[in-house]
C-alpha cells in the first residue's frame, strides 16, 4: 500500500470520531489534507460543520472544499481536533511541526475537547527523537542568540527555504533541534519553554487523546491510558 494510502485510510478511519455537527479544528499537513477532503465531502452532504483551521494552507484547503471556517481570532468551542505528527512515542507524546505549523497546531488543540491525531505507522517510535528533530517556532529577533542559547540541548538548525530562513504564518523562524532519543520530553520542553525567543515549541505532550494509525495490516487505534 502507498503511504498517500495509508494516510488516506488513517484520515478516513477518524471520521467516526466526528460528532453529528459542531466545530472542527483542521490540522496541517499531508495526512490532515485528506481529513480535511473528507469533512469537505460529508459538509457537501448536509453536515453542519464548521472548522477552524491552523495554517493558512489548510484555511485555503478548507474554504476550497466548502467547510465553513471561523474567524482566527477565537473564542472557539472545539469538539474535535484531528491532526497529523511526525512522532507518536507509546505514551501518545508527539513530535509536529514538520510543516512549520506547530504553534496554530497547539493553539487549536488546546482549545479542543477532543484530539485525534492520524499517522501512517512509519510515525511510531519507541522514543521520542529517534528519527526527527525537534521544530522550534522562534522569534528572528536575535534568533543568533537563541540558537547559541539551543546549543546546551542539541544541535539547532536554521529551516532554509531556497537559502532564505522558512517564516511560520505568525513570521517567525523555524529552527529544527536535534537531541537524539528523548529520555524526559517534559524536561526539555519545560527549558525550551524558559528561554525567551522560543515562540512554542514541536513537543505535543498528554495532548493526543487517540491515535489512529494505518500500516499495511490496517487500521488500529491507540488510546490515551490503554
Ligand atoms: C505541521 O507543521 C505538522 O505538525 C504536521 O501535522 C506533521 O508534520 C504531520 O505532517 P504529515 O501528515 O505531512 O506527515
């Protein structure tokens, strides 16, 4: 099976986790691409949804499959929260921001009752930082001094787009920090969270209530304290 399927099957899979209407966050990315297709689809069939997207690029998405879109600025009542990840440890601790989205991404699943997060089971590790960096959101202002700041926690590294620094949809730098396997996530998050410079960091703790994850043998799901 092709990973576009498989991500096809995960975003799929997740629609019965959908209530009958209510607000929707609409996540990032190229497995949330067919989620968001999907409830574009079944808004076309009578479902009163509206979403509140976290990037500019699932927005375009969105609004081009007909979902209803709330304004940016909130308040939101979120029912659900589907997204994708770049890491799902066993505890359902996560890496985002492959995209550069992870702080629309946090925003919107904190104010969500619900988050379902969807992955095809190349994205299963046994710890966290076994295979990605960690996605830092950070502010260009004297980012030279943040990323020598970063240095005491892994090797920090400018995202690059055609040689020019990548800006998040907020206009910050994206810096990718690579630790290797992540004993204490929580550790490193809470350090991260203290130096002034970071905007938000890719760590996705105790956020992901159920995971759902398409491999070659199928759907399974992964549930928060199972
Ligand atoms: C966006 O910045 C990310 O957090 C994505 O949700 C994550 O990278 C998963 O993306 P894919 O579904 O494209 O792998």
């Amino acid at each position: 099976m092709s990973s576009d399927e498989m991500k096809r099957q995960a975003a799929r899979a997740a629609l019965r986790h959908l209530p009958e209407a209510g607000v929707l966050g609409l996540g990032t990315g190229s497995t949330t691409r067919f989620f968001i297709e999907a409830v574009g689809e079944l808004v076309r069939g009578g479902r009163a949804y509206q979403g509140v997207p976290t990037s500019i690029d699932s927005r375009r998405l969105a609004e081009s499959c007909g979902i209803p879109l709330l304004a940016d600025d909130g308040p939101w009542q979120i029912e659900v929260c589907v997204d994708g990840a770049d890491e799902v440890s066993p505890s359902l601790d996560l890496i985002k921001g492959g995209g550069g989205a992870h702080t629309r991404e946090k925003v919107v699943s904190n104010a969500a009752k619900r988050n379902i997060i969807i992955v095809d089971a190349t994205k299963l590790v046994a710890r966290l930082g076994q295979t990605r960096k960690v996605p830092l959101e950070v502010l260009s202002f004297g980012y030279q001094t943040t990323l020598a700041a970063l240095r005491a926690f892994g090797a920090p590294e400018l995202r690059l787009v055609n040689g020019a620094p990548l800006r998040s949809d907020a206009g910050n730098f994206i810096v990718d920090l690579a630790t290797g396997e992540l004993a204490e996530p929580a550790q490193l998050d809470q350090a991260l969270h203290a130096l002034p410079g970071i905007v938000e960091t890719g760590l996705f703790l105790g956020r992901a209530d159920v995971v759902v994850v398409a491999g070659a043998d199928g759907i399974r799901e992964l549930v928060r304290g199972r």
